[in-house]
C-alpha cells in the first residue's frame, strides 16, 4: 500500500512513478509531516483521513486524493489475513520530510518502514546568528571578585537584523529544576546577570538570516565568570 500511495502521489503530481516530482508548485514546505490513517474491514469497505500536524492541508489534501485514486485503479489494497478475528485493520502511514540531499533539495520521503521517495521540495537555509570576534568581555563585578565568587549564567536575547541585542528583550534564564537563589548568593547572581547584559548590548553579531533574507533571532548564550583556577 505505500508503494503504491507513493507512485499515485508521484504521478498526480506530475512524475513519473519512478521519479521525484517536483513539489515546489503544489506542496508548502508547513504542511509536512502529514499522518493518514486508513482504516479497513474484512467487506472490503475502507475509512480514510489525513491531518496535518501542523494545520496546513496542503500535503493532506494531495495525499487523500492520491489515496483515492489508487484505489480506484484497484491498487493500496489491504489482504485480510485468513483467520484474523477483528473487525478492522488500522494502517498508519505518515508523510515525513526527511534530511536526504537530493540535487540540492531536501528530499521528502513517505513512511518510514519502507520509506518511498515522494516528492522533493526546495526549502530556505537558516543560518543562525553569531558573535564576531573581539568583543569585549564582560567586567567583573568587583564585589563578586572580592569575595571569590564565581559562575555560569544563560543570558536569552534577541539579535536583530543589523546584527544588535535588543536591550529590552535581555533576561537571564533560570533553570527550572533548580530551586532560586536567596540572599547573598542572589545578589552575587543580580550582579553577572547586569555586568553581562552590559557587556553584550555593546557586542556586533552576524545577524542571522533564511536564505537572503536578514531575520531577527532569539539566542541564548551561556556567560562563565571564573575566578583563579575555578
């Protein structure tokens, strides 16, 4: 059945049923992965539905329709076992994209056990945003290095399109499963935290960007403050 399923979808696409089609016209890049369950029973009646897991039905709609024409051309049956006692057999085949190169695009295949190449779609490369070199670091509090306090904190912020922290969007993250500092230690902690947020509104980034396009992105960044030999 999923041999056969790939070949309809290939071919209402426009491939032939051993080659890729070309999905870049028909299928958006969100509306994968695709689950469809098929339920069927021994009169030979079937149930079909598809969702998508991400609410785009782009791929859903194309994988129904290829679905029902397969079993109009009599193929994507099920051989009910001699003897099986159940009302009804429940096939799940998912639409999955894949990381597989294929002439530069990403091919996606349908299932996974076996897994039939279906379509191939050109998707944008991210590329995340990254420090340049030579920023200064941080100043250590005087009061923490006094007293020989050291650490490690994750800094979260926002790297905009020309390469910045926003300075608003600066806030340390805490672990959740770590109970909160109190007292001394706190204010140890407030200090990195604003000798940090300090440090990095001055820093220059390349600014992150899908394809050729420049686009803002959250980054966190952990920030050591070590003391002598920590």
């Amino acid at each position: 059945m999923a041999q056969q399923l790939a070949e309809s979808m290939r071919a209402s696409m426009g491939a032939s049923p051993d080659s890729l089609a070309d999905g870049d016209k028909t299928v958006r890049v969100g509306s994968v992965p695709t689950v469809l369950i098929v339920i069927a029973r021994p009169d030979g009646s079937v149930q079909r539905r598809a969702s998508s897991m991400t609410g785009d039905t782009t791929a859903a709609a194309i994988l129904l329709r290829a679905f029902d024409t397969a079993r109009a051309n009599g193929d994507a049956l099920l051989v009910w076992p001699d003897g099986y006692g159940a009302d009804s057999i429940i096939v799940r085949l998912e639409l999955l994209s894949l990381p597989v190169k294929h002439e530069g695009s990403l091919m996606v295949q349908y299932g996974a056990h076996p897994a039939f190449g279906v379509f191939r779609l050109s998707v944008l490369t991210f590329v995340p945003a990254l420090a340049k070199p030579n920023n200064p670091d941080p100043v250590y509090p005087f009061v923490d290095q006094l007293h020989r306090v050291g650490g490690t904190l994750m800094l979260q912020f926002v790297v905009d399109t020309n390469g910045r922290a926003e300075p608003e969007t600066m806030h340390d993250v805490w672990p959740p499963n770590r109970p909160k500092l109190t007292g001394d230690l706190l204010r140890y902690y407030e200090r990195f935290v604003e000798a940090s947020e300090r440090a990095v509104a001055t820093w220059k980034f390349s600014p992150a960007h899908m394809g050729s396009c420049l686009v803002k992105q959250i980054v966190q960044m952990p920030i050591r403050y070590k003391f002598g030999n920590q």
